[in-house]
C-alpha cells in the first residue's frame, strides 16, 4: 500500500483550423503531468494513474453547407431515430475528426472518428463517451498520447472560418512507495587525540553520515567521555588506562569529548561514514 498519495487536476486546450492540415496532431501527453514529479523516483516507486474525465469540441463550420437537424418524434422506435440521423449525414456534407493513441514514441494507432456537419451555428459535443470509451472517464497509462487528425471524406477539409476548439479535463494520480534504503560503509580512517587531565577536550567534532567509530584509551590514565563539554571526571563513559576500555558506537553521530582523570591521556581509534 502507497504510504503517500499526490493527486491533482488540470485541463487542456488545443484550436484546430484550416492551418493545421490533415496530419496528426498531439493534444495531450499523459507524461508531461507527471515530470514535475520525476525527482521523485530516486526515493519512491512510483504508482501514477490517469484519468481523462472529460473532451469535448466547439464546432464552427461555416464554409460547409449547413445542414438541418433530423426529425425527431416521440412515437418513433431507436432505429427509426438513428435512421433519421443517418439521413440527414448522408444528404449534408462532413468531414472526419479522428482520434489517435500511441505509447511514448510508439505508432499512432486510431481510437474513432467523428463526422461533422454545419449546424448553423457553434455546436459543443462531447467526446469522452462515444469515441473515446464507453464509460464516464477514461482511464490512460502514464505513457499514453492522444492526438487528432482531420479527415476528407469526399466533401474537403477546414476552410475558412472554420474552427474546432477541443478542451479537456483530466485528473491524475501519484502512489509514493518509499523505496528500501541501502546504505554502504565507506572506509575507516584512523585518528588519535590527546586527552588533558582536568579540562574537557573536543576530539571528535559531529558527523551526521557517522556510521561507526572505535574509540581506545591507549595512555596511562583513566578517561570519561560525554557528548558535550560538561564531561566530568565519574560521568558519561569510562575508558581504562592502557587499553582496558573501548568505546565501539554506531548510532552517535554528535560530537564526543573527554576528560582524563589525573594525569594526561591519549584516545586512539578509526571512524567509518557512509558512502
């Protein structure tokens, strides 16, 4: 299960006129909604999902015969309306809008095509539901396009005048499955610090990417350590004269210091960050 979710929602707007010829034109790419967001993938798995929740076109065809809108009764049967329908698309001229898919760089591939009269006027028609999908969205993968293309069925192309004003809504989802981090240990360097009796000494300033230190007490006296500048003498974590106390930590990453009790001291060791 994603332990994080983005989501958000934006549209599209594309203009087609006689300027724009007969080739394929992209409208929309699933991948640009998401590369704000490739960043991301260098810490998360990425589950995206797309969603085209609505396409429609202002139509204006005025270059084009106009032809009327088909009789409609109420006592008329579901084939006798499409009848009609199909009368009136037959008798009027059209041209072809069709619709495109393909993944990333792949071939176009056609989805559908949308015959389109002169009405007379602007006509707005939805297009998700027929030509797109069956359903109230349409579902598209991160790496799908969409295009459009104008089609000359025998009666010409866009003229003058003519316009199809697409607009789109969609939304699109981000899952954010942390990925598991790996972390390696570079390499051990050595050190070695005098240690003052009486006076708390700094020798190991902090490092947060610390990944282990070993710390030995190779002087005669005995020392205390603590993680800040109050260590005193009986407090914090003792380390025997000549070797008899060792410090072996992998979880301080602050600064360490110490103070020897009595006479002078020395602190030798290696420390390890990660790579």
């Amino acid at each position: 299960m994603a332990e994080n979710q983005l989501e958000n929602t934006k549209t599209f707007r594309r203009s087609i006129t006689s300027a724009d010829g007969t080739g394929i034109i992209e409208i929309l790419n699933c991948a640009d909604a998401f590369a704000e967001y490739n960043a991301l993938s260098t810490s998360y798995y990425l589950g995206k999902s797309f969603y085209l929740e609505a396409f429609s076109g202002a139509i204006y065809l005025p270059s084009y015969q106009q032809a009327p809108f088909p009789e409609i009764f109420p006592e008329m049967n579901s084939a006798e309306k499409i009848a009609a329908m199909l009368a009136i698309e037959e008798d009027y001229p059209f041209v072809g809008l069709r619709f495109h898919a393909r993944k990333g760089t792949g071939a176009w591939s056609t989805l559908a095509t949308a015959r389109l009269q002169n009405k007379g006027r602007e006509t707005t028609i939805p297009f998700t539901i027929p030509y797109l999908t069956i359903n109230q969205l349409k579902l598209l993968s991160p790496d799908d396009r969409l295009g459009i293309s104008i089609i000359n069925y025998g009666h010409g192309v866009l003229g003058v005048g003519d316009y199809i004003n697409l607009e789109g809504d969609f939304r699109f989802n981000l899952d954010l499955i942390a990925k598991p981090t790996i972390k390696t240990v570079g390499t051990a360097f050595p050190y070695g610090a005098d240690i003052p009796a009486g006076v708390p000494t700094r020798f190991k300033t902090a490092n947060a990417n610390r990944a282990i230190i070993y710390a030995t007490n190779t002087g005669n006296a005995d020392i205390w350590i603590a993680g800040n500048s109050s260590v005193a003498v009986g407090s914090g974590i003792y380390l025997a004269a000549n070797g008899g106390g060792n410090l072996t930590e992998q979880t301080l990453t602050g600064e360490l210091w110490a103070i020897a009790q009595g006479n002078p001291s020395r602190i030798s060791g290696v420390e390890a960050s990660y790579g």
